[in-house]
C-alpha cells in the first residue's frame, strides 16, 4: 500500500491560500509572488521596483530563504517594511507562513506586497501562497530551455521577466526561443525582457504592476 | 499534534542510500552526485568531462530531471550510456530511483558513474544517492553569497567547481569571498574555478578526478 503524503498537505495549503487571497482582496492589496532559481535576481528586481515605484504606492517586502537575513536586511535599509521568513530548511513558502508574517504588516496601509520566494524553480510552484499573481524571474546565464525542464513552474505563472538581458553577448541564449519554450507551458504568459541592474526594459514591467494595483484599488 | 513526515522518509532513503554505496564500492565503480541551481552549466560540465576522460574511463551518466529528456539524448548523442530518471514532479533524486537506474547500467564494465541531480540547491542536499562524494557547481552569474542563502548543499559537498569563469568581468562576483562562504559550510571543501565551455580550469578537475577513480580501483 502506498500512502500519499503529499496531498493532504497541498490541499490544506490550497485552503489557507484561499483565506490568504480573500483577505489581500478585502484589504486592497495586490500582492505579487516572485518565483527563481537561486541568483537569478529577484532581490535587485525587487530593489529597482521599490525605487522606481515608492513615491506612487505603499510598498512591503515579505522574504522568505531557507537561512540568512541578507536579503531583508537590503530591503530594509532602503526604509520599507521587510518580514524575513526563515523556512529553517524548507524549500518553499506556505500559505501559513505567509498568514504568519502579513500579521506583522499593516495591510491597510499597504497597495503592493512583493513575496519573495525561496529559490528553486520545483517546489514552490506547487505551494499556492494566495497572491494573486506569480511571476518567474529567468535570467539570461541559466539557458533558455528552463521552460521544457521546470514545466509547472512555468505553468503557474503570468510573467515571465528575462532578467541579465545586459549579458545576452555573452551566453547562448535565444530570446525567440525562450519566448516559444515560455508559451508552450502557457500560451497567456507575457515575457517581459529586462536588466534589473541596468533599468533596460523595467518600464514595461513598471507600467504592468501600476495597472494590476490600481485594479485591486479599483 | 505534529507528525514527522519527513524523518521516516529520510531514514528509508538513507538506508537504501548505504545499499547503493556498498554496491557501487563492490563493482570499484565511483560513482559521482552533481547538484547545482538550474542553469549553471551541470549538463556541459558533464559534456566536457565525458570528452576529457573518455580515453581513460568507462564513463556512464544518470540523469535527473523532472520532465524531458534533452540532457540524456546530449549525452547519449556522444555515445556514452545515460539512463534518463524522470522525477515526474519531485525535487530531487532518491536512493531507489538509483538503484533501479543502475540495474540498466553495467557496473562491471564501468569506472565512473556521473550523477546530474535535478537543478535545484535546496532538496538534493537533504536526500543522500549512495554517491561517493557530492560535487556542486555554482555558476558566477548566481553571486558569491550562494553558501550563505543554502547552507546544507554547502555542507554536503566536498567539491565546489565555480563554473562561467568567462564572464567574471560583467558579473559582481568576487571569488575570494565566495571561497570564504563555501569554506564557513565546509572548511574542508575544495574549490576550483573552471570554465566548462572554454576549458578554462578543467583540468585540476580532471586530475582530482582521476585520483578518485583511480582510489576506487584499487
């Protein structure tokens, strides 16, 4: 006989993603799960936006690693609210761990939470957080066959930011290519080529996240 | 009440792990587990040590990935036997799926088995394959602050290959530090900079290599 674990475990945390995504709703907060391999930028991604974007909106950051505050403490010397979420050895978020650390904010306060995830392209793409998007940072250097190999992560996504296009002389890596492997998984999701470190192509990605917070306003 | 899943699990692994490891020690056969992020170059690494060796070796390769086939057909395209394990969904490699891996493979007839775990720094650290030695590659364009943010993949490994050495001049990444993180996980671990696509390096790699399989056969 063999017992299925791992069900009964997705399915609770499906439950509490769902308590999760209807309190950011009532609350009026859009809240963003950001999902990468490890160094493919998501804490400079998040870095730019807050710069580009704090003027405009309330902006928190929740960050979730497996050790480490590195990564929050960047945040916070940057004057916005940061929860570290220290997963203690786990390979993803869950929806209880992010019920836990939205505690510590003020949502009222707050149009646009950016979630952090850990970095590992399998299992948190499993884990519903109750965002209300997911985004995958894919950057340039690990290759643009990521899509055929990590399928549901790029299932589960909406956005897919090609991140280090400032180094696309440097590596074999066809943008053409990504975008086709990006849409076989799911034909909606919209690939956004940018360079965090640069600001090449942020606006886009700038104008993107404006019209998802002003329709959860709305 | 809280119950352990993951102990009981470990524990079976581990198990099966030491079967595999007193297999592999019976056949003289050394047998190699290659972790790394998704992207830093595992599949080439392997590409380049297959050419290097091949005169020397009986090489074979175990390939780990959730869905796809692309990196065993790589492998297989030059001639070397790969058994393709397609995790369907799950992080990592187990010790059976080892073990049925190898039951396609020839033991007698071979000197190195090379293991391309899945990608992904965080869920292989934890499950032992029954390998001799654990080898992770990092890739520059990930950062130096790697060991930090995966302590356990760190500590795991005897044998840090810092992978991509070509474009350090476009990437913030100082390799004094990075030797200095990898060595706050494990003093004892080895570092050595290659360059899978250009060769840069690869060749203290062949030689510590070669030192291995040839302590395995004697």
């Amino acid at each position: 006989m063999e017992i299925d674990l791992k069900q009964p475990i997705l399915k609770k945390n499906d439950t509490l993603a769902e308590r999760n995504r209807a309190l950011f709703a009532e609350k009026k907060v859009f809240v963003l799960n950001i999902l990468a391999s490890p160094g493919s930028g998501k804490t400079s991604t998040i870095l730019a936006t807050i710069e580009a974007l704090r003027d405009e909106f309330n902006i928190a950051v929740i960050e979730g690693d497996i050790a480490s505050s590195v990564d929050s403490e960047r945040i916070k010397a940057q004057g916005i609210p940061a929860v570290q979420i220290n997963t203690g050895g786990a390979c993803h978020l869950e929806s209880d761990m992010i019920r836990r650390a939205v505690e510590v904010l003020n949502l009222d306060d707050l149009d646009l939470v950016l979630l952090e995830n850990v970095g590992n392209l399998v299992c948190p793409a499993e884990f519903d957080t109750g965002a209300a998007v997911n985004v995958t940072i894919l950057s340039v250097p690990e290759g643009d066959d990521k899509p055929l190999k990590y399928p549901l992560m790029y299932q589960v996504c909406d956005v897919v930011l090609v991140n280090k296009v400032d180094v696309l002389p440097y590596f074999d890596f066809d943008l053409a290519k990504c975008v086709e492997n990006v849409h076989m998984r799911n034909p909606k999701a919209r690939v956004i080529p940018i360079c965090a470190k640069t600001g090449e192509g942020m606006d886009e990605w700038y104008q993107w996240l404006r019209e998802k917070v002003a329709s959860y306003k709305a």
